[in-house]
C-alpha cells in the first residue's frame, strides 16, 4: 500500500469509529472512551486556554496560528503507553521540524507533573496542561473513567485525580491531528484503544502529505 493509500485508510477507519461525529457537550464526556466523538477534519481549533510547564496561560488557537502544528493528546507521564509514544515523537521531532510543523503535546497532568516527562526524555518539543479537561472535551476525545479503574490506578500508584487537581475523573483517548495556521484540522487519528498508538513512520507521511497546506 502506498503512502497515500495508507494515509487514506487511516481517515477512513477514524471516520468507521466514530460516524456522525458533531462537536461534544462541554460539559460533559462519555463513560465508554468509544463513544467519544472529535472533531472532524475542517473543523475549527477550539479558542481555549492551556498552560505551560510554569503554569502561564496561552491560547491554544494563539499557539497554533503561527506554524503548522503536530497537536498530540496524551493520557499523562503516569501512562507507560503515553510515555513510549513521547519518546517515540522525541526520536523524530527534528524530521518534524524540517517540515517546518510544531510539536504540541497536551494532558490532563497539572504544569508540575509535565516536567517528570522533560526530566526523563530528551525532547525539544512543548509539552501543555488540560487540567479541567476543556479542551479535550472540545475537542471531543474526553471520556470519563469509571471509579473502579480510578481506585485501581491511585492503587498502583497512578492517581489521575492527584494528576489534574480535578475529581472529573476525565482521560482524553490518545489523539492526534494536524492543524494549519488557519487553525483548522487537516488530520485526526483518534483510537480508543489507549495501548495502540500511532506509528512515527505514519505520521511522518502524514506530516509530509499535507505539507504544502497553508
């Protein structure tokens, strides 16, 4: 299968998972991660705010519009899927960057857990925290975890209420898009599967497909 093929059939799949897909309640978020429902391609970068590893705010729509952007969403540095995945987009983030996009990883980790992932991986791109989850469920990737699973992971040493400062008990499923500087989305793989994670080699023909978009 070729690159484009391939990249086709990875919209394809997204849109067999996740069919008449419409913008999520903000205020509210599935209970199955597979009855999330993101936004689509074309669809606008939601206008709301994200703050850094200092704790400083920033517009997400802000952050975007001056260069292309790899828009990542992670379950948090407690994650060993997430992590694996964080390093794996460290071992290509210069190829990234020859493409001329940005890398924007975001979690529900509050600004001081994000710097466990800096401390252990060599990375060069922004990791950002969705603390209260806005954005994730704007972005229609949030779901809420049953109390079971919350006891289970502060049990193994995964308190996600800890995490994020919130008892929302929310997790955003693993997502990916691609975003011009028009804030619109040009890409998005989004699979409810937490463990499987989209490959460095995909994405990279991703990246290179819609390079030429404005």
């Amino acid at each position: 299968m070729n690159t484009k093929a391939l990249i086709l059939s990875l919209m394809i799949s997204g849109f067999s998972i996740f069919t008449d897909a419409q913008d999520q309640n903000t205020n509210n978020a599935p209970d199955d991660p597979f009855d999330v429902q993101p936004l689509l391609i074309g669809s606008p970068v939601p206008d709301l705010s994200v703050q850094d590893v200092d704790g400083r705010e920033h517009s997400l729509v802000a952050l975007i519009s001056g260069q292309p952007t790899l828009l990542i969403f992670y379950r948090g540095g407690w994650c060993p899927f997430c992590n694996a995945h964080l390093a794996e987009l460290a071992s290509i983030e210069n190829e990234v960057y020859d493409l001329e996009y940005q890398i924007l990883a975001i979690s529900p980790d509050q600004p001081g857990f994000l710097s466990e992932s800096f401390e252990e991986y060599e990375m060069g791109y922004t990791l950002l925290s969705d603390s209260s989850m806005e954005v994730a469920r704007a972005f229609g990737v949030a779901y809420c975890e049953n109390d079971e699973t919350v006891a289970r992971l502060k049990n193994n040493g995964m308190d996600i209420v800890a995490r994020s400062g919130h008892d929302h008990h929310q997790l955003p499923v693993p997502a990916v898009f691609i975003t011009n500087t028009s804030g619109k989305i040009l890409f998005q793989y989004v699979n409810p599967d937490y463990r499987d994670r989209i490959s460095g080699k995909i994405l990279m023909a991703a990246l290179r497909a819609f390079h030429v978009d404005p």
